[in-house]
C-alpha cells in the first residue's frame, strides 16, 4: 500500500518501524567481507580437490542466499510469532540435539556427532539451537520478569533448559557451542535483570562441570593448554595455532595483500571456515583485523543498544532477542577471534557471516534477520511513543481501530 | 498489514500496570549493560592488543617460522655444455627430461589414483605403493627419473595430488658407440663420470644457480621471489676429434676385429704437428646412450688405458738412438744377422727369415730382431733408455686423459743385457697405443714432441727431443717398410707414400708369454714425404687368418686413414702431375698415371730422397 503512491505524499497511517541503518551497514559489510575471503582463502582447498578455484565462492553464494532469504522472512515476521511459539521451538532444539545421536541420521565427523544428513546436504543442529535458544530465554525473561528478578527459583528453570542443552553438546562434543550457550545464558539472564548474588550461585556449580567437561577425555584438555605453547609441539597439538599465527604475524600492519596468503596455500588447516580470521590477518593486516572487528563492534553495538531502548520503551521481547542475538555475534565473535589470535583454546568455531559454512552462514543470517526484526519493532515502538507524545488525538484514533486520518498526513 | 496495532495497542497498558518497577528497571538495565558492553569491550581491546603484539611486536619470529616452512632455496638446472667434433658436429648433447617425484604422504592419501599413475610410468601399482609407504616420512622421492618429456607430461596431466615434475638434463651422444670411449659418460645427476666428460667436467658443468621461492603445503612453487644465484651455463667444448676419421677408425677396427676374430683392438690417429688427436677407437665398445648391461671390460678406453708390448714398432725408436749415437747412419756400417738366431745369454733371438748382411735401414725395412739386438748392444744404455724416455715412453704423455696408463719402462742403470737386446725389438716393456702413436708423431714432426690432445687448437709448443736430421732420416727408413714385399706393404695408400712400422708381439700372460695369441700393431706416418697424420692400430687376440701386424693391423691403417687424407684435404705426393695427365683408375684405387715413373716422385723430404717403389731394393741389398 505505502508503494503504490510513491509519486503522491501518503498518508500517514500510524506508528511505523524502520530498520536500524548502522547494524544493516554492519552486517552486510560482514557478509561482504566473508564472501571475499572465503574466496581468497578457499582456492587452494578447492584447487587441491579438483573443484574448480570457485568452487566454495559459488556455495557460499549458495548459502548468503538462502540466508538472505531466511532473514527477508524474518525481518517480514511479527517478532509475537516467535514468543508465542518459543515452547515448540525449544522441543525442535531438544529433538535437533538428539537427532544427531540417531544411526545414519546423525553423521560423525573428525569424531564428533555435529551434523545431521539430510540427504542432498548436511545441516549443522547447533546452529539452529542458538537462535531458538536466544528467542526461549527472551520469552522466559518476559514470562516471569518478577520472579527472576526477586527469587532464585525463578532463575533455576532457564538455567536448567540452557544446562540439559549444554549437556547435549558436550556430548557430541561440542565444547566452544557449549560456551557459548552458556555465556550467553548469563549474559541474557544478567540483562534480564537478576540479581548478582542468585547468578553467582548458580555459576558456581556449573565450574566443577566445566572441568569436569574438560578434563574428560584428555584430548580436551591437551587443546586447553597446549594454546600456552604451540611451539612446543608445532607439529601436532600447536599445528593449526602455529600456522594460524605464522599466517597472522607475516600481516603485519597493511598485510600482503588480498589473495597473497601463503599459509592458505595448504599449510593452515580450514583455511576457509574456523581459521578464516588469520587469512584475512595475513591478507589485511592489523588494518583488516581492526576493520572486521569494528565491523562487528558495531553490529553488536547497535543491537545491544537499540535492545537496551526496547526495554526502555516496554518492547522487552524484542530487546531481550536483540540483546540474546548481539551476545551470540559477539561471544561467537570473541572466541573464533582469540582462538585464531592464540588467545583461547583451540576451538572448532565459525567466525559468523565470515566463515565458510552452510548451516552456520544461514542461521546467522537468519539470527541477523530476526536482530533487524527486532530494531524494526523497537523503531516502530519509538515511533509510536513518539507520535503519542506530539499527536494524542492520533493515538487515541489508533487505539479506536480508524483507518484513515487526513489531518495527521505527514509527508512520507 | 494491519498486525502491528495488535503490538502497540497493549503498550499504553502495561506501562499503565506497574509504574514503579518500570521506573526502577530503566537505570537498572542501563548499568547492567555498561558492564556487558565494558567487559566485551576489554576483551575486544585485549584481542586487539594480541593481534597488535603478533603483527608489529614480535612480527619476526613468526615470519621467521613461516619463511622456515614454506621458503626453499631451489636449484636453477643448467644444461651442460654440448661437445663437438673439430668441424662443429655435436658428439655430445643435454637434452631436456623431466623426473617425476611424489610427496609420498599426499600421493598415499590419493591412493585410489595410483593404479593410473603406475600405468602412466610402466609399473606395477603394489610395488610402487610399497615403495612409497617405505618412504611415507619423506617429503620427497623419485618415481622416475630422466623421462622423456611427453611421457612424463602424459603423467603429469593425470594430475594426482603428489606427483610433481622436475625438469633435468640428459646427456645423449649422438655417434653412441663410436665414441663412447673419448666422451665417457655422466651419471643420473649430470656430473662426468669417465672420459672427457669427467677430465672437463668443471668446464663442461657450469653451475646450477638458485633462486628462493615459496612453496604451498603441497611443495608446488607458487612464486619465485629472487634469483639468489646466478646459473652459469655449462660451456660448450670442441674436440680435436674429427667425427669423420672416428668413424672410419671405428669402423675398419670393427671389420678386422671381426675377420679375424679378433679380441679387442684400438686405433689413434693424431695430428702430428699439433698433437692433436684426430680419432681414437677402442673395441669392444658400449652404448653410452643405454649403459645398463655394458661390462667394464667393454668400457675401457685402450687406446689410453691399455698397454701393449710394442714389437718392432719399437725398432724405429731403437734405430732412433743409433742415429742419434753417431754411430750409425741409414746405410752404414752393415750389420751381419747370420741365419736369423742369434744366441745371446741363453736365449734365442731370432727373425721370421734369414736376413743375411742388413744396412740400419734393412733392420728397419726386414725387421730383423737380430739386427736390432745386435745394434742395441753396441750402443751405451743411457743413451738407449734416455732416448726411450725421450720418446715418452714409461711416462704419461700428458693428454689429461682420465686413467691413462703411463706404460712401464724400467730405469736404463737396473737393464741387464739380455734385456737391452729385447728392448731393441720391443718386449720388456709397455706402451699405451696413445704413447706409441704420440712417439711416431714426434719421428714424423722433425723430432718435436707435441703434448697429445683432445681439445682443437690446444697448441702446445713442441719440445725438440731428437735432432730433426735424424728424424727425418729415420721417416725416410720407415718408408721402406711400406714398400712392395715388405712386411708393412698392406699399408699402402694409393697416391700417399706411407712410412710406418709393424709389430708383433706375443701376449704377456701370467708367468710368461703366450705360445699363440699375439698383439698386432702397426704405426705409422702419413704422407711420408710430409708427414701431417700419424696412427697407431693395435689388434690384440686375433684367432684366426693370420697375426702379423702388416697382416692384421697395415690394412686398417690403410683404410683409414687413406680416407683421413682426403677427409683433411692433404694433397698426394704426386698432385703435380695430375694436373697433366688426369687421374686414373690403379690397383686398389687412384693412381698418377700407367705405371709409376722409375725416378724418384716429387716429394720434398729434404733429407733424403727415398722413393716409395724404390725403397724395398735398398732394403733387400745384402
């Protein structure tokens, strides 16, 4: 309808949203910059594989576009749709997580139970499990806003859902998820508004289980702390580190150019999935890690910040999605960033919208989507506080179900 | 379109619904998200910080380890340099192949490919996996080496991970056996093993140069970044060898070995003003262009490395030190061999024929042992064995030859008589045919010795070791040994008067002499009325049709080099008067006219005038 009178000043019909223009800049520069160095850092890997230098340019074009297709729809759909059925997504996230332990559904990969064979494609469930996991906690925090912030039984049972889902990760394993659902847990629970005291009682439980997870079985524990000194085995534990911060440290301050990685070149393992942060180190320089990493301070920050508004402004589910969501891009951010810069143990984790990988470049544009759906919501929210404060009468026309008010027509 | 009513409408309400704990959760939230956005923000400043220490503080140890792994300093391949013969014909050649190597890891990791791969280098799938897997900790193993360069690009083009092309050079002799044994032959890695491929390998090498590159993962080159050392081509060698002559000698050597069933046999044929060497056969030969199977003893360059009892091609060397003693003259005093024995200590030493009363020159010309001996002992040792000397014999001639034999030559003082008197016909001691053919050069150039050689134009400057009176009397003996009847006649080339001297000498075995195998030579100068080409054939073994060397050996000598001559354009003695009567055909090819005139042919021996017909009535003159 807003479309068809482009020509004509058009009535303003109400309180309207508009999506945050800093955070799409943010996100789209991400997803360009992913689809360059994937590009750059994937034509060894697909040279050596007989597929054609383009090969994983041409699927990563594949899965932006169907990740751009699954943000169209989410940034299309009333944010309520997701609330209302946050209780069967969480049941999906449960099955998803268990599906991968089926026989010949769940596929075992370098030892670990992470993906699941749909047939023409293989589909990562932990992917998806972040996003309903963010959406769950933004329902719960709704839900019971009271009782989280004044009782410490109220914190128990969003607690328990992100423990049993970090439980099931470790058992795939999958410990770098697994952190990430737990911190972002906290961090959503933190922002919910419980108390400091309650939080730190229940975080000190999970330390023993946190340890326990890593001391387990002993190749964990061996990636733990060989990080501290990569060269002592630089041909074993430290291998994909060494050549991680070879590959970094020849970038200096401008880098060798786009294309001109040599450690790509078959010497640093997944080169173009969770080690793609030390080819665009080589490639880039401190120029590029700063510009990638302002690129997401900023996406984060805007999202942090227009969540912090739609609490402010009463649109709690949209600010605790938004806040869920920057967490999940940060958290994710910060860890495949530190494990590439030796800062953290070695992890299988995707730098998102960056990294090469279909599930994991979907989701993340669906999670973008839903972010954008969010700062949309929360606009209109502000929009419509807005037109309250200078325009009652207009207020009161919405409230009354009127459709057209000739007298409030702003040009659009 | 109308939903987002259904959002907005509750807001007034709820906000309505609990003032109070709205109020209290705005700052609330804001200071709970100062501490979210302040910890995330340190942690961003600390990977920052971390990537600003890895990038600009310690940028070098981490480059440092980088350049370790994927840096290589790799070879620039340099042909080596091509050998020719003295007209500009290739005799040796670099040719480009390629070797194929294998990351054994990555090519195993691909081990479904192996199958083609082994079809593609002719080999059997198991044996070369076995082989790599033996080899599995290595970054770097040949599969095969030195392929030609479409097979191994055929191979190549499989494109299996692992498998990589190295470019090299092969070294191909073009002339194969004829001169396998002058060029000798370079091993797999192009370095001279034998030959003259090893007497000028710095020359003939060059030096690789090297360049510093980067190599992927997988050891392919993806750029090359600087030229560490410059590649200083092989260069190009040109021999004294002429290709022409070579064959020629490689050639007769071969049918006489044959025809007479011959063992072995070798040929030299020298330039006797510049101790250039012309050609130089050795038999059995090898193919130098496929060395698997060839046995040493077919790999011996004889005519350098072998020694031969010379006979009475000795005998010139011996009448050498006569004329030099003043003692003798060509024609005098006459010299009394009886009935052909002569017992001397005990031992016979006797001649084919009786020879009765013999000028010095009828030594020569019969070649009487008896006559030899007996001047031998007329003449004091040292000079004897100083002359010997002299002549080269007992030592190396210098050729830089590698592995030439210097020959045996015991020291004059330790000679007792009965060794002086064997000397003098050539046993007791050993010569390479190189020596032998290098001493008849120093006869034939006015007794200047040449330093014998195998590069064109290595000129060195003669050493006079004879008075050249005496050697160009002793040529003009020598002719007479080539004259019809006498024992060097089959050496005869039509229209070239030819001096030279035949040998026979049985074979030295364990604890003695052998009764019935014999070592044939024969030497000799060319045109003798102005010496330019001087050979030497030597034919050991033969087994049947006859030993003596103006048997076995004068007829070789002749077909070579009556081709050398026309070959090196050297004009025939007789070129005046083919300008007025014309060519015509004679026995066994051309021929200045009818019959040869009775006078003396217009030759400029300035000494002494000894017609080639004439010669052997001198000889026979009692």
């Amino acid at each position: 309808m807003f479309g068809l009178g482009a020509s004509q000043a058009v009535k303003r019909q109400g309180p309207r949203g508009s999506f945050d223009p800093w955070l799409l800049v943010a996100l789209v520069g991400l997803a360009s910059v992913g689809l360059v160095m994937v590009t750059s850092s994937s034509i060894a890997v697909a040279d050596s594989g007989n597929m054609g230098a383009f090969y994983y340019l041409k699927k990563d074009l594949l899965f932006l576009s169907l990740g751009a297709l699954a943000a169209g729809v989410a940034m299309r759909t009333e944010l309520k749709l997701l609330e209302k059925n946050a209780f069967p997504l969480l049941a999906l996230a449960f099955a998803l997580l268990l599906a991968v332990f089926v026989p010949h559904f769940g596929m075992r990969l370098n030892g670990a139970r992470r993906w699941l064979n749909l047939g023409v494609t293989s589909f990562q469930p932990v992917e998806a499990v972040k996003l309903i996991l963010v959406v769950y906690m933004a329902s719960y925090l709704v839900r019971r806003r009271d009782s989280i912030e004044t009782e410490f039984l109220g914190l128990i049972k969003p607690l328990m859902v992100a423990g049993i889902l970090v439980v099931l990760l470790l058992l795939q394993p999958d410990f770098g998820s697994a952190m990430l659902v737990i911190t972002v847990t906290i961090g959503m629970v933190w922002l919910g508004g419980a108390r400091p005291v309650y939080l730190c009682g229940m975080g000190l439980p999970l330390m023993p289980l946190l340890y326990m997870a890593a001391t387990g079985e002993s190749y964990r524990m061996k990636r733990l702390t060989s990080f501290m000194n990569p060269w002592e085995h630089p041909f074993t534990d430290g291998f994909q580190l060494t050549q991680s911060l070879m590959a970094i440290g020849r970038g200096e301050w401008t880098g060798v150019g786009l294309g001109s990685s040599v450690l790509k070149l078959s010497y640093l393992p997944e080169a173009h999935t969770d080690f793609i942060f030390a080819v665009i180190g080589e490639e880039l320089g401190l120029v590029g890690i700063v510009l990638v990493m302002g690129l997401f301070a900023l996406a984060v920050g805007r999202g942090l910040a227009m969540g912090l508004k739609g609490v402010e402004v009463g649109q709690r589910f949209a600010g605790y999605v938004a806040f869920g969501i920057s967490l999940m891009l940060a958290m994710q951010a910060i860890v495949s960033v530190g494990v590439n810069l030796g800062a953290l143990p070695t992890k299988g984790l995707t730098l998102p919208l960056i990294s090469y990988g279909g599930s994991s470049m979907a989701l993340t544009c669906a999670m973008a989507g839903v972010l954008l759906r969010a700062t949309w919501e929360i606009n209109r929210a502000l929009d419509a506080r807005q037109m309250a404060k200078r325009m009652p009468e207009a207020v009161a026309a919405v409230d009354a179900n009127d459709t057209a008010r000739p007298r409030e027509a702003v040009a659009a | 379109m109308m939903k987002w009513r259904d959002r907005t409408r509750p807001q007034p309400q709820r906000a309505k619904s609990s003032p109070g704990r709205r109020r209290g959760t705005g700052p609330s939230a804001r200071r709970r998200m100062v501490l979210v956005v302040g910890v995330l923000g340190l942690i961003s400043l600390g990977l920052v910080a971390r990537a600003f220490d890895l990038q600009v503080v310690r940028k070098q140890f981490y480059q440092k380890q980088g350049d370790a792994r994927f840096l290589r300093e790799v070879p620039i391949p340099v042909s080596r340099g091509t050998i020719f013969d003295r007209n500009g014909e290739p005799l040796a050649v670099s040719t480009p192949v390629t070797s194929i190597w294998a990351n054994p890891a990555e090519l195993l990791a691909n081990s479904d490919r192996i199958p083609a791969l082994a079809k593609a280098l002719g080999g059997d799938p198991q044996q070369i996996e076995q082989y790599l897997e033996q080899r599995s900790d290595r970054e770097f193993v040949y599969l095969r080496r030195q392929m030609p360069p479409e097979a191994a690009q055929a191979v190549l083009d499989l494109d299996i991970p692992g498998v990589n092309g190295q470019r090299e050079f092969k070294r191909f002799y073009p002339s194969g056996e004829v001169t396998a044994h002058i060029l000798g032959v370079t091993n797999i890695d192009d370095h001279g093993q034998e030959g003259l491929e090893l007497a000028y390998d710095d020359w003939l090498a060059g030096k690789p140069g090297s360049k510093r590159v980067i190599r992927d993962g997988k050891g392919h080159v993806v750029a090359e970044l600087e030229q560490v050392r410059a590649p200083k081509p092989g260069q190009n060698l040109t021999l004294s060898i002429d290709r022409g002559i070579q064959f020629l000698a490689y050639h007769e050597l071969k049918n006489t070995l044959d025809k007479y069933s011959a063992a072995s046999g070798s040929m030299v044929v020298m330039d006797v003003h510049t101790g250039e060497i012309l050609a130089m056969a050795s038999l059995p030969t090898y193919n130098p262009n496929a060395l698997a199977g060839s046995k040493p003893v077919q790999r011996r360059n004889r005519a350098a490395t072998d020694v031969v009892e010379p006979g009475s091609t000795m005998k010139a060397f011996t009448l050498a030190a006569a004329l030099s003693s003043g003692k003798y003259t060509p024609t005098s005093p006459a010299i009394e061999t009886g009935n052909g024995h002569w017992f001397f200590y005990g031992h016979d030493i006797h001649d084919d024929d009786p020879n009765g009363t013999l000028t010095p020159t009828g030594v020569l010309t019969r070649s009487s042992n008896v006559g030899a001996a007996k001047i031998a002992m007329t003449l004091d040792t040292s000079l004897m064995y100083d002359t010997y000397r002299a002549f080269g014999f007992g030592n190396s001639t210098g050729s830089g030859f590698p592995g030439e034999s210097s020959g045996l030559l015991r020291v004059g003082r330790d000679w007792r008589p009965l060794e002086k008197a064997i000397m003098a016909y050539g046993y007791g001691l050993n010569v390479t045919p190189l020596q032998l053919a290098n001493a008849y050069a120093t006869i034939a150039d006015g007794g200047v010795m040449h330093t014998p050689t195998f590069i064109k134009g290595d000129d060195s400057p003669g050493r006079q070791i004879i008075s050249p009176q005496v050697a160009h009397e002793l040529v003009s003996m020598l002719e007479t040994v080539t004259g019809p009847n006498s024992t060097g006649a089959n050496a005869r080339i039509a229209n070239y008067s030819v001096a030279g001297k035949t040998g026979t000498s049985h074979q030295a075995i364990a604890g003695g002499y052998s009764k019935d195998t014999y070592n044939s030579l024969f030497a000799g100068i060319v045109p003798a009325s102005n010496p330019q080409l001087v050979a030497v054939v030597v034919v050991n073994g033969t087994t049947k049709g006859g030993y003596f060397g103006g048997t076995v050996s004068a007829p070789v000598f002749s077909a070579v080099m009556g081709g050398a001559v026309r070959l090196l354009d050297i004009p025939p003695d007789n070129i005046g008067r083919w300008y007025v009567g014309g060519p015509l055909q004679g026995n066994g090819g051309l021929v200045g006219s009818q019959t040869p005139p009775p006078q003396p042919s217009a030759n400029d021996v300035p000494v002494h005038e000894a017609p080639v017909d004439e010669a052997p009535a001198e000889g026979n003159a009692p």
